[in-house]
C-alpha cells in the first residue's frame, strides 16, 4: 500500500520496480518501519510511571534500567548548544551512497577548518564495560582523551562528546563537534547518562550549532542560520 502511494504521489507506473524508490531513500521498508514504532513505543512508555509499570509486565526491563541511567540535561545547559537535524534514509544497508555522499559534503567543508573536531569512542576489554573516548583535531591530531566505564557503546560516545565541550570551554573558541552517532545526538537534545552528564559554567556558553560552541566575544560576528550544519560522521565512516 506504502509503495503504491508513493508511486502514485510521484507519478510514476504501477510497474516501476520497487528496488529504485528505495535504493533512492524515497521510503522504508516495512520491518524499518515495524522497527522504528517498535523503538519509539518503548521510549514512550518509558517517561510515564504507567507506561514503566507496563514495560515491567511485558519484560522489556533493559529499557527500564538504560533509563534509570539517564538524567536530564538542565534547561540552562541544553540551551547553550543545538544539534543539527538528524538526516533519514541512512540505512547502511539500503542508502550506502547517500551515506557516502553525505560524508563527502562535510568533509569539504570542514576539513580545512582548525575550529573542526572529532570524537569517537571504543571498547578496549572482552566484556564492553571500559572504553576509550577521545577528540581529534581537524590534522586528526590528538586533542584530549578519556579512559571510562560504560554500560555501553553509546555512554562512551556521549563521553567523547562532552570531552569536547570543556575543551571548547578552555580554549574559549567556537568549535564544531562532528559525531558518527545518531543516538547520541538523540541523547543530548533531551538527556545523556548521568556519569558523563557535562557541568559546563552556564555563563560562559551562548550557543551552539551542531555542537557548535560559541564564546560571547564572538557573537557579534558569528551568526549562523537554522541548519547550517550537520551532524555527521568522521571522514571515510560510512
């Protein structure tokens, strides 16, 4: 029914093969779809005390306990920064090109750029508990980095993340943070793991675009638009 509308909506024939709408991002398939309801159901039940009651009687206690971990990110914290828009249509599997292309477009316009930084994060022990998280410079030189504990991968990341935010901190520099996560750009517009939740000095940050850092000197002359830039991954992450 999905394809069929969508084929009408853009008026192409009924015959038109399946595989090229979707090889082009133009809709997901219906087990992205079942997926996605499925994940954003769970996280809906979690922010109600009866929707947890629920998740407990219906055995999805990860969900419960991923919570718990989770604090939320002080209103005037959480209005110093802004994530870009999390692109769709970036299955691995399915928009493998579009995800290149997208890597490309933010590697020329910001690989030259000395206020660029990325941040990743790993797992060093057999059983994903330690990890290492750490930020490079546009040079890809090693700027800062952080040994932690993580329940996982994602706690790491969120660690990297903040990492460089007090590094945006110290050198007092408007900086773009580019992460390769999308569950951690989901994280910071609402709420991260309370170990590696960021206790930044509130006056000293104003704004932020994609993480984007900016010191009050400079927002005289920094203004930038809605969007302007991405939150993608490092170059050469698919």
């Amino acid at each position: 029914m999905l394809r069929k509308a969508y084929k009408a909506a853009l008026k192409l024939p009924a015959s038109t093969p399946t595989s090229k709408p979707l090889a082009l991002g133009l809709h997901n398939t219906y087990s992205e779809l079942c997926e996605t309801q499925l994940t954003t159901q769970l996280q809906r039940l979690t922010l109600t005390p009866t929707g947890r009651d629920l998740l407990i009687r219906l055995g999805y206690i990860s969900q419960l306990q991923d919570v718990a971990r989770h604090k939320p990110i002080p209103d005037h914290l959480r209005t110093t920064y802004k994530v870009a828009p999390i692109p769709r249509n970036m299955d691995p599997r399915l928009h493998q090109g579009r995800r290149e292309a997208r890597v490309e477009a933010i590697e020329r316009e910001h690989r030259h750029k000395n206020t660029t930084y990325y941040v990743d994060a790993a797992n060093y022990d057999l059983v994903n508990t330690k990890a290492v998280a750490t930020v490079v410079d546009h040079t890809f030189k090693e700027r800062t980095s952080a040994s932690v504990r993580c329940h996982n991968i994602t706690e790491a990341e969120e660690t990297a993340i903040a990492l460089a935010l007090a590094l945006g901190y110290r050198l007092q520099r408007s900086l773009t943070v580019l992460t390769d996560s999308q569950a951690d750009c989901r994280n910071y517009l609402k709420r991260v793991h309370q170990p590696t939740r960021p206790q930044y000095p509130p006056e000293r940050y104003r704004h932020w675009r994609a993480f984007q850092y900016t010191h009050p000197q400079d927002l005289a002359s920094d203004h930038m638009d809605p969007g302007s830039h991405g939150a993608g991954g490092k170059p050469g992450s698919g």
